[in-house]
C-alpha cells in the first residue's frame, strides 16, 4: 500500500548470485487486482467479482491473510474473521479456511493468487497494531529481534502448510491455486534505517530461505511485496534494494508506486524491469493506484505499465461502489466502518476503463516470460 536509475551497494557473499537474463518462451504480460478483504464478503459478491474479473481477462488477485471487521470495507459488507495470530504463535485456522474458499473458486476461473502472509503497516505504523507489534513493540524491533525472526519464520511455515480442506495440498504445493507468497507486504517501511543500510541482517533473504525448502520446486515463487513501499524518484527507491536483488531465494520483484502522473512512472519503467530482469529475477507492479476521478490519470498510467509488457495488480479493483459512485446500499461513506483511501475503482466505476487495460496486457507480449508461473 502506499507510502534516474541508481547505483545498487554490493550485497554480501552469502547473497549473492551469478545470474543472467531468464530466457522462456514467451508469454502474454497479465493484470488483475490486490484485495485484503475478499475472504471477508459473501459468497455470491465473491463469484460476482472474480467472474467479472475473469471475463475482463485477469489472471491475478491479491490475497491478505488478514482479519476482518464485521461492518463494511470499501463499500461491501464483510463478516467477522480473527487474526490468524491475536497472540503470537497461537493460530485460529479461520482466515486461511475463508482464504482458502476463495482460491477454489480462483481455480475454478483459470486464475492464481499471490498470497500476502503479513502486512508490515501494522507494526505499529499505517494500518495499526497486531500480536507482532504488541510483542516487539514497533517496526526497529521487529526486524531486529532474532526471537521476531523465528516467530515470523514459524508463522509463514504455519501457512506455506496448510492443507487446503479445497484441494487436499498444503498451499505451499498448490501451484495451479497460487502463482506466489510474498515475504511480507511492503517490509522493511516503517525501518528506514534499514533499507538505507540495505537491510544490514539480511531479513530479506533470510526469510525468502527459510521459504523455499517448504516450496520445495513445486512452481509457487516467492516475491518480495514491494520493499519499504511506494517508489518515489529521487529519495525513496528501495523496491529493488540490492540485498533482495542478489537474492537466490527471491523469484519476483514487486513495485509498489503511487504516483500523481504518469510521467512519474517513465522514471522507472522499463530500467526497473531491466536491472531485475539482469539478475535473473521476475518483475511486476504488485501495487498501484490513482487518487482522485479522472479517469485520464489511470488510462495514462496503466498505458506505461502495458506498453513495456510489465504485469500490473491495481490497488484496489473492489466489489462495491468507489467513492466517485452514488452511495447506494449500506455500505456507503463512514457508515458502519466504511472508508476509502481513494485509490478504489469498483467494478461499475467510470473512474477508469478497468476492463480495457486488463484487456490490453492480456493481449500484449510480456517483457518477461511467466511461464509455468501464469501461464
């Protein structure tokens, strides 16, 4: 969520990789849409969302593993679900059990997911104050605690082998449900510290590790979900720090940008693309929005993204009506919890032509090959 090229410091020797550029098949680039809450409304706006989702083209959602409100998120009703840890290493199965729902049916729509196991914003930062944060504190606590490491690594584990009641496999396995699992959403962006010192102690890597010989080659990759947040020229560009870049462990790198224009986003796109793409890596905009109604904004922006072949998931395609739309319903303005951050666009929005860029990418040759990953 949101918060030139440049010289990348030299990683450690124990991260490091001698790499080259992948060379597949090609592929279509794709698109589709974050959601931290779709687990949480019924069972018929999740078919309505996913099949309109899917007949737009889109082949990715973005899954939180999240608890949720009883109320109302975004403009959709959500029922109750706990955190998977309201104490750190005590789990409640009852979010990946509503995640897991949500897969079958992405199966069932030829789509994948990319799974978020945490969400760095709230270690005490942006978007509160979970058992992570009530143990250690704030966000410099967190990253630096050997204790915090095992905890997390435990917690990740505790998901990459859940046996989905849906399909039998333990989601780690379960490549034709989930395309990746990110480390963590947007790690590292409350420590500042730390991504100025390219992540001293090697929290990047060394949770990616731990990662992958649970995966063990079953074609689910792992990515990094958007380091330290938004990209923003010229003082805040950590997406590709160099202690993930060099990273063995580490499949995709993930952007995340928030930008007023789109000539923000020509900065970036495509020389990210191209020094992830030199070390053997993946990229893709995991994250991006546009505030405000023009639709102008979005088509130019997305533009950037499908004309260089790169994937994108726009934060956040919702179920419910935007904040441009007449409030109709319950779940309109503040009531009962309701809120926006004004990146939404729902799905009968005309904030921006969804189902024309989605369209677009699926039928634009991808910079990189995703096969056996999408395709």
């Amino acid at each position: 969520m949101k918060l030139s090229s440049f010289v990348l410091p030299l990683a450690t020797a124990a991260t490091l990789i001698s790499a080259s550029p992948l060379v597949e098949r090609s592929t279509p680039s794709f698109a589709g849409s974050s959601n931290y809450y779709l687990h949480g409304v019924s069972a018929s706006t999740q078919q309505t969302y996913l099949s309109t989702l899917h007949g737009w083209g889109a082949k990715v959602v973005r899954l939180w593993v999240t608890g949720l409100p009883n109320g109302c998120v975004k403009g959709s009703p959500t029922t109750y679900i706990p955190d998977l840890e309201t104490t750190v290493r005590q789990y409640n199965d009852q979010v990946l059990a509503a995640l897991d729902k949500v897969l079958a049916q992405l199966v069932s729509y030829g789509m994948k997911a990319i799974i978020v196991p945490h969400d760095a914003g709230v270690l005490k930062g942006a978007n509160g104050c979970d058992a992570y944060c009530n143990k250690y504190g704030n966000s410099d606590n967190f990253y630096n605690s050997v204790q915090a490491r095992a905890d997390y690594d435990a917690r990740v584990a505790y998901i990459l082998n859940y046996v989905s009641p849906s399909s039998g496999k333990k989601w780690s396995q379960w490549w034709q449900a989930i395309a990746a699992f990110d480390i963590q959403n947007e790690p590292l962006i409350g420590s500042v510290d730390l991504l100025e010192n390219n992540d001293p102690d090697d929290w990047l890597c060394g949770r990616a590790g731990k990662m992958k010989p649970i995966i063990a080659g079953s074609g689910v990759r792992i990515a990094t979900g958007g380091i330290g947040g938004s990209e923003y020229c010229c003082d805040h560009e950590y997406n590709l720090l160099s202690k993930a870049l060099y990273c063995s462990a580490i499949d995709i790198m993930s952007v995340h940008g928030y930008m007023t224009e789109a000539s923000q986003w020509s900065y970036f796109i495509p020389s990210l693309e191209q020094q992830a793409a030199a070390q053997g890596k993946l990229l893709m905009i995991e994250e991006w929005g546009v505030d405000g109604s023009p639709a102008g904004q979005f088509d130019q922006q997305v533009a950037i993204f499908n004309n260089a072949g790169i994937p994108w998931l726009y934060w956040q395609i919702t179920p419910g009506q935007d904040q441009t739309q007449t409030c109709q319903g319950s779940c309109c303005g503040t009531t009962n919890g309701n809120s926006y951050d004004g990146f939404e666009i729902g799905l009968t929005s005309s904030k921006g032509n969804v189902k024309a860029a989605i369209s677009k990418a699926d039928g634009t040759t991808a910079a990189q090959s995703w096969a056996s990953i999408i395709y």
